[in-house]
C-alpha cells in the first residue's frame, strides 16, 4: 500500500508568492494533520481534520495559512502571501479511525525555502 | 509554550552501549506518549508508545519508561546499532487524536 504522499517534495519560491502544498492521506484513513517541523519548535501541529472536517486548526500561524479537504483523499495547505521566516519542513500525516489512540503515518515531508 | 520537551538537542553514543533519549511534559492531562524516529529526507515513523497505566513498556532494543509523577518518559535503546543513528522525536496526547511533540533528539550511534 502507498503511505501518505505529499507533493512537492521540495519547494523554493519567492516572498509574497502564493505556496500550495498538497497531501494525500492513506486509504481509509479518517483523520489527517498538517505539521511544520522546525528547529527551534519540532513538529508543531497546525490543523487537523476529521472525516474531511477541520477539528483544530489553533495552531495556523497566521490568516495567511488556509488548509482544506475538499474529499478523504485530497487536502492542501496554501501560504498566501508567502514569507522568508515560513521556510520549514511541511509534513502531512493521517490515522485510521478508531475510538483510541491511534499512531499517525507521516508523508516525506516538503521542504519550503521562501527567498 | 513547549508542553513536550527534549532537552537534549543530540546524543552520541558508541555501538552495543546503551542509549538513553530524555523527555519532559508539563501537561498531566497526558495519558498516552510515543516515539516517532526519523530519517533524513524521510517523514517520521512510529516507534513505540506506552499508556499512562503503564510505566514500562519494551518492544525488542526499545523500552521506554514513564514516570508520571515527575512526568518525564525515556526511550532505552539496547544494545545500540548505527542504523539507529536518527532524530527521535516524543509525542504525547490527552484526547487520542492530537498529539504534542517535542523538538527531537538527533543520536548518533558510532561503529
């Protein structure tokens, strides 16, 4: 089975560009998160959804962050306008549904330079 | 603020010793922690987890402890491989499906 697939892998742009970075969950999977690793914060949550619906997005830095999940195969995070200090590692990650914990699978990741 | 922390940015440690990886929480509502272990370039995978009913939990190499009362949990990995040389992040959660995760500790095992 393909694991969480995110694309681009890598994106480099310039400041005040609009960004899009997109993410596709497993397979079944219910539940999808947007994260940002950095070196001073790790891995910071920034939205979730469940069932295609946004549950938490109290970590999205600034209104120039929206994300959404049009379906339970398809979600995008867009940056608008983009800034040099959003340079990070973008990982999107999903679990399958369930009524406990459940460990989340992580896509590769995209790394995004703003210039 | 931080409400997941490793304080330790890197470890090294030789190869067939033990190696002991540090976190600290500062929510007591978590009840259910992990360790996701990532590569470079790659996203991080989940490596082990244990409850707050528990304060030991081993998977081959990989134990980890909690103690809830100072509310700090360790990963042991014995004895240690280069393969394992990886940034090992711990998560902790209180709802099952948000979890909080620290900075990450980079270990590096040496042949």
């Amino acid at each position: 089975d393909a694991g969480v697939i995110q694309s681009p892998r890598h994106e480099v742009t310039e400041m005040g560009q609009e960004v899009t970075l997109r993410c596709k969950p497993i397979s079944g999977h219910n539940s999808l998160f947007w994260y940002r690793q950095t070196m001073m914060r790790g891995l910071e949550l920034l939205i979730y959804f469940n069932n295609n619906v946004p549950i938490d997005d109290s970590g999205m830095p600034e209104d120039r962050f929206s994300a959404k999940m049009p379906n339970a195969s398809f979600s995008t995070l867009k940056i608008q306008p983009s800034e040099p200090r959003d340079s990070a590692v973008y990982f999107c990650a999903s679990s399958p549904p369930s009524g406990s914990y459940n460990e989340q699978f992580f896509g590769p990741g995209t790394r995004l330079t703003v210039l | 603020d931080q409400q997941v922390k490793q304080n330790s940015p890197s470890l090294s440690v030789q190869e067939g010793r033990i190696s002991i990886l540090n976190c600290d929480y500062t929510n007591s509502m978590f009840d259910y922690f992990l360790w996701y272990k990532k590569y470079p370039a790659e996203g991080p995978t989940f490596l082990i987890s244990i409850s707050s009913i528990k304060d030991k939990n081993e998977d081959g190499r990989f134990t980890v402890f909690l103690n809830k009362s100072a509310k700090h949990l360790s990963l042991h990995i014995v004895p240690s491989q280069p393969g394992d040389s990886a940034v090992y992040f711990c998560a902790a959660s209180a709802t099952g499906n948000q979890f909080y995760f620290g900075t990450g500790t980079s270990l590096t095992v040496i042949p």
